[in-house]
C-alpha cells in the first residue's frame, strides 16, 4: 500500500462524505461539482492555505506537523479512529528489508491459556493479532465459528473465514454488515502496518475473490470494531445474539482476546449453554487449543 496515495484517497473520502451544512460552511445552493467539501473549505475550516492542503492530499507534504493534522481532523470531523488512521498515515515510514519480512507469530503465554480454559463452557473466545490471525481458540468459539485448528495455518483467519467461507454467509445473518466490518478493521490494520507483506497480499487476494470486497475497500472506513453485537444462525443449535468485545493486552501488544458473551437468563444464553454441552469433548473439557507455532 502507497502510503501518500492513502492519505489522499483517506483525505478526499472525508471531505466527500461531509455536506457544507454539517461543517458550517456557507454556500448558495445549486448544483456542486464535486460530493461533500471542496479542498478550500477544508483549507479555510483548517486554517491552511489551499495549496498547503493540495499538497497534502497529493502526498507531496511528507513533514506535516501535528498541530495541522489536527486541525485537519477538526475540519473533517474525524472520530478518534479516523484521527489515529490519518496520524499513521500522514508519519514517514522508511521500510527496510527487516521489516518487508513477515515476523512470526508471536507465541500465546501460558496465562492466556488458562484464561481460555476457564471461558471454554461459558463464552467463546480468540486470540488474535492485527491481521485476524487466529492464534488460540476455545472448543466453544470452535462450536460457535469454525474449527480453526482443523485448518491449514494460512486458513486460520478469522476475516479470511467471514469473507472468504460460504458457511460465513449462512453463518452470519447480516453478513454484509459483519463482512465490511472486517474489512474497515483491516484498512486500519493496514495504515498502521504499510510494510505487512502478508497483510498486502491478503488484500489484493480479497480484491479478486470477494465481489464486494473493492467497494468496501475504496469507502475508506476504518474501525477498530472493538463491540458490537452479532446475529447468528447455528446449523446445530439455531439463532443466537451474542455480544461481542476485543479486549486488549497491554503485554502483548499485537494481540487481542475476542470475547462472545449472552445476555444472562436469555433465550441466546440458554442456546450458548447448549452448544458449549454438545461442543466439548469429555477428555478435553477445560482445554483450549494449543499454541500457534512460532513461524
């Protein structure tokens, strides 16, 4: 990914989506030329000149300082998602040969481990790091999605499974929702990680396979998707509703636990009961899976 050419695309997707009257900007109605703001209401409403904001959205403004990028995140009426995208973005990265090469896997510690086998009858549970590689998983999160540890190792990813798996469709009621979601965090994913090879290539391979993949993609939403709520239909147990949250680990840093849970006394929690009966093993209640290799 051209990272000057993100931050322009990221930049006039903004502006594109504001209308003159959300952003207080005076105008006499008629026909406009092009959706949303023009680059010089932005300018004004930044407090930059026009050109200075051309160059900008052009890539051609590599040591932008941070006050101008806040003001620009004003203008655009950035969330703090959006105004983190556009602070990576918009910070020279020098890629080297180190960092061209996919690092490995980092190891799951022991601890997460038992966190896992502690949730395995109550609440499905992942790890995963930014790309959705799926790096741990309990038997319930197993019953619930799919059996990741049954997959080859390129497979185990939670976005190539909602994207790219029919039984994702079936799977998800509103999959079109949940599928963009995935892609909005992996635009984000990608603006922080610009050198990811693995990640670059897993979205051009989503580019090809996924008819909607493109204009989810050239939307420029970016969503860190940290909860929500997910409409499913089990092929064994039925529908269920279940919240979702990431939760970070502040000792892992490229790592996260995606958690599942049900209201309590729900028709969705008796439903999760169920299937966290039917899914566990007897000689492996209270396991989770094992750890992901380290390369």
């Amino acid at each position: 990914m051209d990272q000057s050419d993100e931050l322009g695309d990221f930049l006039r997707s903004r502006r594109a989506r504001l209308r003159p009257e959300d952003a207080g900007v005076a105008f006499s109605g008629g026909a406009r030329r092009v959706p949303g703001l023009r680059r010089e209401e932005v300018a004004h409403l930044a407090g930059v000149s026009t050109d200075y904001y051309a160059r900008l959205e052009q890539g051609r403004h590599p040591h932008v300082s941070e006050t101008v990028l806040e003001a620009v995140a004003r203008a655009l009426r950035l969330d703090d998602t959006e105004r983190g995208y556009l602070f990576e973005l918009a910070r020279p990265k020098s890629p080297s040969p180190e960092r061209r090469r996919p690092a490995p896997l980092p190891r799951v510690r022991p601890a997460i481990h038992q966190m896992l086998d502690v949730l395995n009858d109550v609440s499905p549970a992942l790890v995963l790091n930014h790309r959705s590689d799926v790096l741990a998983v309990n038997h319930l999160a197993k019953a619930l999605i799919t059996d990741f540890d049954a997959l080859p190792h390129r497979d185990r990813n939670f976005a190539r499974f909602v994207l790219l798996q029919p039984a994702a469709r079936d799977l998800y009621q509103d999959w079109d929702r949940v599928a963009e979601a995935f892609v909005a965090s992996l635009r984000l994913a990608a603006g922080r990680h610009p050198d990811d090879r693995l990640l670059n290539e897993f979205v051009d391979e989503l580019s090809i396979k996924v008819p909607e993949f493109s204009t989810w993609w050239a939307g420029h939403r970016v969503d860190q998707c940290a909860h929500g709520t997910r409409r499913l239909v089990h092929p064994v147990v039925g529908e269920l509703t279940l919240s979702y949250e990431i939760l970070a680990l502040p000792a892992d840093p490229d790592l996260s636990i995606c958690l599942y849970t049900a209201e309590p006394g729900s028709t969705s929690a008796e439903t999760l009961s169920m299937l966290a009966s039917w899914s566990v093993p007897t000689g492996l209640r209270g396991r989770s899976s094992s750890e992901a290799p380290s390369s």
